[in-house]
C-alpha cells in the first residue's frame, strides 16, 4: 500500500459533505479519504449514505455544503478534468439496452474524448479482460445480471481512469467473476490508481481492501486499516474430536469462551486478543493432547468491526 501523505492529493477526498433529498439528509458531514494506490472499501448498513458520497465524489452530484477533491482539484470548478479522471461503476448497468457490449464502450470512450480507433481496441481488450469477448457484439439487453456488471465494470474503465468508484461492483457476480474482480483491483491500485469500493459482502472486502471507511446514518464513524483491522480482538471458533477435552483445554487455559449456538457440530468460540494469543492458545491445547480439528476466526476482520460499531439499519 502506498504511503497515505504522499498520495493524498492524487486520491479523494470528501471534508465535511452534506446532501439532502427533501427532508431526508442522505450525507450529514461525512469526511472520507482514498488514497491512491490503494483499495479503499466504503461500508455501511442500508441507506447509511454510501451512494449518495459516491455520486458526490463521482461529480454527478453536488453537495449542499462541504468540499470534495480529486486528485487535488475540485469538481465545481474543473468539471471535465475530473470527469475524464474518474470512472464510475453504478449498481446497475442502466441505459442503452439495444446497444451491442462494443458499441456501448466505444460511444462511451469517445465521450472521453478518446480518437475511435483507441476507443475500439480499448473497449476489445477490456471485454476480453472481463470475460466477454465472446458477448462482444450482442446487444446488452440479452446479458445476464452479472453479465451486465462485468460489462459496467469494463465501461468505467475504457477511458483508463485515475480514480475508479464502484458501487456494489461484486453483486451478481459468480464466484469465479468475484475472484478475476478483486485480482483486477488490486492490479489497479498496485498501478497507483484510487479504487473505491462500496459493499456489503465484508468477507470479499478482507481480501480486496487496504482500508476501510464505515459510515452510518449519513456519517463517518469509523476509519480503519486492514493491518489495524486483522490485530484487533476477535472471536475464534475451535472444535476437537472430544468437545469435553477441549472444554478443559479452555477453562485450564483461563480463556472466557461461549458455546457456539445450536450447531450441528458443537463448538467453541473463544474472545482472543490477537494472532499471538491465537498462536499461544492453540499451542497449549495440542501441548494438552486435544484433538483440535478447527481453529479459525469466526468472521472477517472487517465483519468484527462493523458488529462491534452497533450501526443503525434504516
Ligand atoms: N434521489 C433521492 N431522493 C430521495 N431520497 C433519497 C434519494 N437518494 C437517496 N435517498 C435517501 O438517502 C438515504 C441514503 O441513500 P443511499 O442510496 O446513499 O444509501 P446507501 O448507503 O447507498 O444504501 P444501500 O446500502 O441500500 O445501497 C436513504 O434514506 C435514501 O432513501
């Protein structure tokens, strides 16, 4: 991950934004940073603000109050240079239904400005990154769900964005498409572009994401690092052939510990401070003679967070 000061300014930012739609205040004075050459995962409950920010961030909407920057500049005032350096992945691949896959990335990338030619064997070369070559001159109406996002997906990138923004860019996606997705964003970022990913499924975001921003109720609450994130306290699940031994094991050991709830399997789930308490732990219970067949986190590090933030859903 690239050092946060040096590339702040080649990032985004977001200081204090405020957005209302009617009575409801969707962003109530969130601040948000992604620095460049990094993925930075944007996560929250429903309705908590999370595509209002990036519509903002993206420049398709403007704040009521705050500032927003993108690589360094700011929208309001340089409208097209921060257009041409973002692309922006929405949550549904939207208009131009009768369009082949093709012709939707070569009317967007010439758009951008980019010579027809250049936007051609961008838009051939990314449909093969995204696997959709073959799909290349169907129209987009017949593409299935994750079929559409694999092609949203390659229509934020034709104009070879800065800055990319997506919004729940994984749902849809097979498992295979949410592998090649977080192995294309991470190339990204390791080429020194701003990935912002915004979604629900945390265990996804543990292997993708540098850093995380938890918002709720139209706030920032939490900034953390995925370094920060997996040393923190945890749970962990554990299981042995002989739950009593185990059981022993524990209390011997003096850890606090809870049964896990009406499994098939019975377990049990320990609060440890960090991979070295997990390591000395597990040491002492095979040191004990128990069969330990199961010794994992019970949930994501970023999972462990988010439970721990007590976050309204609306
Ligand atoms: N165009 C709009 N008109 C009225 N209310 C809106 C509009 N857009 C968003 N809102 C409201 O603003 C709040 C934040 O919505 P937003 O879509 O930003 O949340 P989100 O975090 O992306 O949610 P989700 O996880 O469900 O996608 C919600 O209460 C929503 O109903």
């Amino acid at each position: 991950m690239a050092n946060e000061s040096t590339t702040a300014a080649a990032g985004v930012s977001a200081l204090g934004v405020r957005r209302r739609f009617g009575t409801v205040e969707a962003v109530r004075g969130m601040d948000f940073t992604a620095p460049a050459g990094a993925v930075t995962a944007l996560i929250g409950p429903n309705g908590s603000g999370k595509t209002t920010l990036l519509l903002m961030l993206a420049s398709l909407l403007a704040p009521d109050a705050g500032e927003v920057r993108i690589g360094g500049l700011d929208p309001v005032t340089y409208p097209g240079e921060v257009r041409r350096s973002v692309g922006w992945m929405p949550d549904t691949l939207g208009i131009w239904d009768s369009l082949t896959a093709t012709e939707i990335l070569v009317t967007m990338g010439t758009f951008y400005g980019m010579p027809r030619p250049l936007a051609q064997s961008r838009a051939a070369e990314l449909l093969h990154t995204v696997h959709l070559g073959d799909l290349a001159d169907k129209p987009s109406r017949v593409f299935s769900r994750g079929q559409q996002q694999r092609l949203s997906l390659a229509r934020a990138l034709i104009h070879d964005p800065a800055v990319l923004l997506l919004d729940e860019p994984a749902s849809g996606l097979d498992p295979g498409s949410r592998v090649d997705l977080r192995m294309l964003l991470r190339r990204l970022a390791d080429e020194g572009k701003t990935v912002v990913v915004s979604s629900h499924v945390l265990s996804e975001l543990d292997e993708m994401a540098d850093r995380a921003v938890f918002v709720a109720g139209g706030e920032t609450v939490k900034a953390q690092s995925l370094a920060d994130a997996g040393e923190q306290a945890r749970w962990y699940t554990i299981r042995a052939l002989d739950s009593d031994l185990l059981l022993h094991g524990i209390t011997s050991a003096g850890t606090p510990y809870r049964m896990q709830d009406a499994e098939r399997r019975p377990a049990l789930q320990v609060r440890l401070a960090g991979e070295d308490a997990a390591a000395d732990l597990l040491r002492s219970l095979v040191g004990a003679g128990v069969a330990v067949t199961a010794f994992a986190p019970a949930g994501g590090a970023l999972e462990e967070t988010y439970m721990s933030l007590d976050t309204d859903r609306r």
